[in-house]
C-alpha cells in the first residue's frame, strides 16, 4: 500500500509540474488563440477584408475589347495617362444604366468628352463633355446621369478622350472599351439575391459580370475612401486585367 501511495503522488506531481511549466501554458494559449481565429465570429471579417475578388472572363467569344490608351505628352503641358477600365474583351452587366470607370494620371486643363455607341451605328448615343475633375485617378461616369438605357444584348462602344486640340481631333488622348448588357440566369439571380452586400463583387466577378463587379467594391470605396482592404479588392480587379498603373495609383490614394 506504502508503495501505491507513493507512486500516485508521484504522478499528482508531475501533472501539476506540467501544468505550471512555461509550455503547457504556451500550448493552452496558442490552442485557445487558434480555435479563436479559425471559429470566432471575427475570423469571417478578417478573412472577407483580405480576400480579393477574382474575375473569370465570360466565355462568349464577343469580339472587340480595350482600345488606345497609354501616356501622350503632345501639345500637353505635361504627360498624362489614360484608360477606361475594362477588360481587353466585351464585358458585361446585368444594367441598363451602368456606371462606366475611367483612370486619368492627372488634371489636364484640356476638356475631357465622353462618348457610347451602337457598335455598328454612325451617330452616337451620347456625346458630351464632362465636367471638369475634382482630382486625378478613377472616375465614374452614371449612364442615368445622361438619360439613356442600354439595350439588352447589343454590342456598345464607349470613349472617353482629353481634347488636345479642338481643332485637330486626331490628336486626341483617346481609350475605350465595349460593353453589353445581359439578363442574369435563375441561378445567378438566386446568388446575388442570396449574398451580403460585401460579397457582391466577389459573386459577379466570378459569374463574369466585370462592370458590376467592379461598380460594387468602388460603391464601397465611395462610402469609404481610405478603407486599405477595399482599395486592394479594386486593384486586384483591375491587375487581373492588366491595367497595372491604375491599381497602383489607386491603392496610394487609401495611404
């Protein structure tokens, strides 16, 4: 008996040792922490705020895609870049009035004109000159803005030019791209329906919907301008289709 008691202290002893020991501790925080981030209500934000939407090109075969572009310092007071934001293919929205983004490096003097067209029309739906940029980088241009609604299943090409000189309109700063729009399946309709605003991007971008995924994450960026894992959605977003110098410049705008 003498030495069954004395082995049973033994082991009290030794769990407690244990239990005291600098490891055990490490080993009950780190377990607890671990279950904390992978269970934890938290763990759902931190995962959405860092995660980026990714954009899977819809497979329709549609010709056409971005058009000019790039940086131009002629009869310019400086050099300045400019783009549309769109993918080197068709892309799509579920909208009749989408909003339509464009990247300028900076504010030129120059006037700046917008225009959409059938793609096979002569006269333009619009043709208008925008006002004048409260500061450089991404712009929206509201479809509902300027009264029209895009048909469904039409091929539409859209411009946004820096007039250099109103005179020699070849030496306009000039980008476009092509837009149509197209009703949304049943099972679209149910994910979209279905999803927490946050998610809409990343839902749209996947289903190949470019202008209103990107139109979601800037309608948050709107609401917060220097929210960092926002601006990284956007910027993935417009990585994914090469336009490298807007996402750069986007993302120093949150810093």
């Amino acid at each position: 008996m003498t030495g069954s008691k004395g082995w049973i202290l033994m082991v009290l002893l030794v769990a407690a040792a244990l239990m005291l020991s600098p490891y055990a501790t490490a080993c009950a925080q780190g377990t607890g922490t671990a279950k904390e981030k992978t269970t934890g209500a938290d763990s759902k934000k931190v995962s959405t705020a860092d995660a980026t939407p990714v954009y899977k090109p819809p497979l329709r075969g549609s010709p056409g895609g971005r058009v000019g572009g790039g940086t131009r310092g002629a009869s310019l007071e400086a050099p300045v870049s400019l783009s549309v934001l769109v993918p080197d293919h068709v892309g799509l929205t579920l909208q009749s009035q989408p909003s339509l983004y464009w990247f300028i490096s900076r504010k030129p003097a120059q006037p700046i004109e917008f225009t959409i067209t059938e793609k096979d029309a002569l006269k333009p739906l619009v043709e208008a000159r925008l006002s004048p940029l409260e500061k450089p980088g991404i712009q929206c241009i509201r479809l509902a803005d300027h009264g029209i609604q895009l048909r469904p299943n039409v091929l539409y090409k859209w411009f946004v030019a820096v007039i250099t000189d109103t005179d020699r309109r070849s030496r306009d700063i000039l980008s476009g791209g092509m837009i149509e729009v197209v009703a949304a399946s049943p099972e679209l309709s149910a994910k979209i329906n279905q999803a927490p605003k946050a998610q809409l991007p990343f839902v749209l971008a996947e289903e190949g919907f470019w202008y209103d995924a990107l139109a979601g994450v800037s309608d948050r960026i709107a609401g917060a301008p220097k929210d960092l894992p926002l601006r990284k959605q956007r910027a993935a977003l417009l990585e994914q289709v090469g336009l490298n110098e807007a996402a750069e410049f986007d993302l120093k705008e949150a810093r």
